[in-house]
C-alpha cells in the first residue's frame, strides 16, 4: 500500500493537512508553530504559507493584520 499510494507524510499529504489546520483557542504562537511544523515538507513556496497562514488564522487577528500599515510576507512577520 506504501508503495502503490506514498507515505502520509508526502508532500501532497501535508498540503491537505494544511487545508485543515486552524487556530481555534490557540494562542497565535501556538498555532504559527503547528502551521510551520506541517508546512515544512509541504510543496508550497513562503507566498502562498503567508496566504494560507492567513486564511486559517482567527477573524479577529485577520482583521487587525489587515489594518496595519505593513502587510504579512513571511510567517515570521
């Protein structure tokens, strides 16, 4: 079966886990850190993390990153 249908911890594996994480009742340092744990070995270049950071982080923070006067590039920002 591993042969046939790859590892679960592919690249197209932690994509989808990437669909999947959110913050929740995580702190923002908390989430960030599983964010990037799952991102490591995905296939998507820092653009689209900060994309997908963004969209999976909770309204309120979205909504205060989005006032500011510099806009998010990177995870670490």
């Amino acid at each position: 079966m591993k042969k046939k249908f790859g590892r679960e911890d592919s690249k197209s594996a932690k994509a989808a886990k990437l669909k999947k994480v959110e913050q929740e009742s995580k702190t923002i340092e908390e989430f960030v850190q599983e964010f990037r744990r799952i991102a490591r070995k995905s296939k998507y270049k820092e653009k689209i993390l900060v994309k997908k950071l963004k969209k999976r982080i909770n309204k309120v923070i979205r909504r205060k990153l989005m006032e500011t006067e510099q806009s998010l590039r990177s995870i670490e920002q």
